[in-house]
C-alpha cells in the first residue's frame, strides 16, 4: 500500500506550501528530501570538478558521479557504458537526430514516428527529414487514444481489432514499417493521453519486418511511473529526464545499445570527450564519455542517484498500480459531477492508461480554467503541452491536463472536482 | 493575481462587442499566440485617418477575448495618431487587473493585431 501522508512528509515543498494539490507532476515533478540533502552535500562536501583532479574531493565527487551511472544502468537493465548523461530527454532526442540520423539517413529512406510524440520527439526527426530529403511517416491515432497500427498511416480509419499487450500478432505494421526504413521513433507513454504504448511487441513486429531498423523509445513520461527493461522491451535507445522522476533538473538520461554509440559521431566537441588532441586530427575517448563534453550537471547527476533509491524503496509495480487506479477514480468523479461537460482526451483507454488526464472544460479556454483552479492551490497544465501535431489531429487548440503522482490522492482528485465547480459558477455555466 | 476575472471582463467575453466580419474593411490582420492557440482575427475601416468601423474573430481565452472587445470599442472614432500611443500600459489600464508574466500575453494579443493594422 501507498501511505500518501507518509510520503508527502518526505517532500518539503508540502510543509512550505501545506494546501498545495499538485497536478503538474508530468511537467515535473516534486523533489523529496533525500534528493535535496544530496545536492546540498556535494556542494558542502566535495563540490569538485570530476575525471580532472587526483586530489581526493575530485575523486570523491567521480566516485559518487559514476555510482549514479551504475545505478541507472541497473535501474533499465543496460550496462554502465550505455549511459550517457545529457541534459534531458529532449537533449537526448536531439543528440540522436545529430550523431546517429545524420550518419546513417540518406534520401528516400523512411524515419516512422506517430502523432502523440511531445514536440522533442517528433521536430529533430521531422526536421532530419527534410534536410536530408527522408520519408518522414506519422503513425495516427484511433478513437480510444491507442496508436493506430491496423491501417496505412496518414489517413484516418477506426480499427477494428482491440490490441492486447501480450499478442504481438494483432499488431499491423505492414506499410508502416518497410525496408527503407531506418528509425521507429515513438513514444512509449503519451505526456497529453496517458496512452502506454505496447513497446515491446511493437519492436517484436517491426523488427520482423526490418531487422535493421533502429527503434528509439522516449521514456520521459515511463521512466518515473513503470519498470523498465531495456533488453526485455527490444529496443535500441531509451531516453528520459531526471526532474519528472523525483531528480534534480539538468540531468537526462540517453541509453542506447554500445555497438551503435560506437558506430555514432559525437555531439558536442571539446572537454573529457577527447582521448588525443593533435594539430591536425582527434581522437575520441568510447562511450559513454564521448558524448559527454565539458562539466556537466555533477551535483545533479549525484542527486538522481536518491531519486532512483527513493522510487526503488516504494517500487514502480506499486506506484504504477497505485497511480491507475487514481486516475481512474478521478475520471469517474470528473464524469460523475460535469458528464458531457468534460471532455477527456482520448478517452477511450481509460482503464489502460498512466496518470495522465487532458480535458476540455465546457467550452472554456483551459487557461481561464487553469487559471481559477490556481487561485486555489491546484497546480495543473494548460496549453497544448508540447504536442500541437496531437492536438490538431484531435481538433482543439489546447486541452487542461491534470497528472497524478504518488504522493496524490484522493483528497487532491476532490479539491479538483471541488475547483472546477468554482469555475462553473465564477463563468455562470 | 486576485480575481482577474472580474464582472467587466466575464461580460465582454461573454458578450464580445465587435464580434464579427466587416464586408469590406481597409485592412485586416490575423494574429496568433502560439503558446495557447488564441488566433484574432480584425479587421477596420479608415475614413482618411478615422476608424470608423472595426470588428474581430477569433478564438481565445477570457482576456484576451475582453481585451479585443473593450478595445474595439474604444478605438472606433479614433484617429490614427491616437492609436499609435496606445500601448501595453493602456491595455493593463483598460483591463483594470493585474495579470501574470503569462497572461499578460493573452491581453496583448489584440494590440499586436491593431498595430499590424496601423
């Protein structure tokens, strides 16, 4: 069981802010203390540079630095030199598009992504595309907010057949997947639907039909909610961000299989990424500090360590089981009270999805919705969220989108419910 | 940012003065917030240097769909030289509340449009 007061005592902002609701966790989210103490330590402690001195304070904070390594690596079932620090998962997104598209995309080759990707996953590739004269393939949505992948992408169809997590051989990537094609980039949970995406039986089937395509899988949004495996998901790079799973911000997460990191060019240039400089020529040092030039984020990398612990001691199983069943409850509230009133966004695979809730309120701009809830301490998103080509194809402009952690319960879902009652009546609806 | 959404601003969103097409307007702009999806749409028509029509379409939230009202009503009779000196401070007047770093953008929205059309 999830002990929620328990847990809210562990992160500070609640004794700061005692009536906050906190809604916003997919943005980012809150930070217990453990995290903050790590942070507070390196810099009271042993806040030197590290891999540079062979004074024992630069060895300390390397030790610490490459301990947060191993325990990420552990974290995905990926070994240590496949982690590689970036400064989010956007940065890790983008760090592909440059060393590894850029390398390997020629003209008329496919790269396969799908509407629901946050704008990081889905710009880098579009604009890859169109440098390099590459197909660049959308994979649509059906009704219930599943990826589509019975039906040629682009064009609309409902699909008939209901995908199951554990058949693989409902899953139709005929068109979609093809020869030419070199990278399946998708997300595997939508930051707006809350839809989990059935990763390793899509890698199952697309490998199949390609063996060499190169599937990149955005965690952003599972990372902080599910247990990941890398080796059993199948695929070829993972990334995500340290601050949407209890870290500090400035720190992400990009694994990827060692044989490709080797084959890829480097990012950046410069600092702890050479392993010869000479007048006329470089060498580089392997993965994963190839790819990691100049000083990076050392207090923060430090601190994702607690993080992980901290998500390891409550265990993901419980805290994704936990974060559904609120979900669920919120939904059934938010129906009960506003019926036809609240429009929830894909709607469809409510029982099925992470603690994500994008709405539409009456007819009402989220902003003014956002914006009367926050005059009661409820934190949730307005906008588009970083996902226009979504919110196009679903045909609303922007949406509100209230997202569950654990340290939420059911008090926050009724101070929700109760908040938007406010709207109502402040607009006279 | 207490109460923003005061009786005046519930009544121009709910009630937008100047909402609408103009057949034959001297010129008419569309402007956007990318951050919300706000899109107005104004259009005016001079005699010589008056306003002697204006009205606006669009899309938006409760600002800045009061914004757009409360300004269309005080620019029609207005020449252009007075519409030049309009700006971000008189809008907040207009408004009467005090917005946030964010919202402040909703409330500009039609200003941006007015001065395309100046």
């Amino acid at each position: 069981m999830i002990n929620v007061l328990k847990i809210k005592k562990d992160f500070p902002i609640f004794e700061n802010n005692p009536s906050l609701v906190y809604l916003d966790s997919t943005a980012t989210s809150l930070k217990p203390r453990p995290v903050i103490e790590k942070l507070v330590e390196y810099y009271s402690k042993y806040s030197a540079n590290i891999f540079r001195g062979v004074y024992s304070l630069s060895e300390k904070a390397t030790k610490e630095y490459e301990k947060t390594r191993e325990k990420i690596a552990k974290f995905i079932n990926g070994k240590k030199e496949e982690i590689i620090f970036t400064r989010n998962t956007t940065e890790g997104l983008n760090l592909l598009a440059y060393s590894l598209g850029r390398k390997i995309i020629e003209k008329n080759d496919e790269i396969v992504t799908t509407i629901m990707e946050h704008h990081s996953n889905f710009v880098p590739w579009q604009i890859l595309a169109q440098e390099s004269g590459a197909v660049f393939k959308v994979i649509n949505i059906n009704q219930s907010g599943d990826l589509d992948l019975y039906c040629k992408n682009i064009k609309i169809k409902k699909s008939k057949c209901k995908m199951t997590m554990q058949n693989s051989k409902l899953i139709n990537l005929n068109n979609i997947i093809t020869k030419k094609t070199k990278i399946l980039t998708l997300t595997y949970i939508s930051n707006v639907l809350g839809t989990v995406n059935p990763i390793k039986e899509i890698v199952m089937v697309a490998k199949k039909i390609n063996p060499k395509v190169i599937v990149i899988v955005d965690a952003a949004q599972a990372a902080p909610h599910k247990k990941i495996d890398v080796l059993d998901l199948g695929v070829d790079f993972l990334a995500f961000s340290s601050h949407k799973m209890l870290g500090p911000t400035g720190v992400g997460v990009l694994w990827g299989k060692y044989d490709l990191l080797c084959e890829m060019f480097p990012f950046n240039f410069g600092g702890e990424m050479i392993a010869e400089v000479f007048l006329d020529k470089t060498f580089f040092k392997d993965p994963p500090y190839k790819f990691e030039a100049g000083t990076p984020a050392i207090a923060e990398v430090i601190a994702l360590s607690e993080a992980v612990s901290y998500l390891e001691k409550i265990g993901l199983e419980k805290i994704e089981a936990y974060e559904k069943e609120l979900v669920q409850l919120a939904y059934q509230r938010l129906k009960e009270e506003f019926g036809k009133n609240i429009k929830i966004l894909g709607e469809g695979n409510i029982k099925e999805r992470s603690g994500i809730l994008a709405f539409n309120f009456y007819n009402l701009h989220p902003h003014d919705v956002a914006q009367i809830l926050s005059e009661k301490n409820i934190c949730l998103r307005s906008g588009h969220h970083c996902a226009q080509p979504l919110h196009q194809f679903l045909g609303v402009s922007s949406s509100c989108r209230a997202s569950f952690y654990f340290y939420n319960d059911k008090d926050d879902v009724e101070k929700l419910v109760e908040g938007l009652k406010e709207v109502k009546i402040k607009f006279k609806l | 940012m207490f109460n923003i959404y005061t009786e005046i601003i519930l009544d121009h969103y709910q009630h937008p003065r100047n909402f609408g097409e103009i057949k034959n307007p001297t010129k008419k702009v569309e402007v956007a917030n990318p951050l919300c999806g706000d899109k107005i749409k104004m259009m005016i028509v001079f005699d010589k240097e008056k306003v002697t029509e204006v009205k606006f379409t669009g899309v938006g939230c409760a600002i800045s769909t009061a914004s757009a009202s409360m300004l269309t009503e005080y620019i029609k009779g207005k020449t252009k030289e007075q519409l030049k000196k309009i700006d971000k401070n008189f809008i907040i007047k207009m408004l009467g509340v005090s917005l946030g770093v964010n919202r402040i953008k909703c409330a500009l929205l039609s200003l941006e449009a007015l001065k395309k059309l100046l």
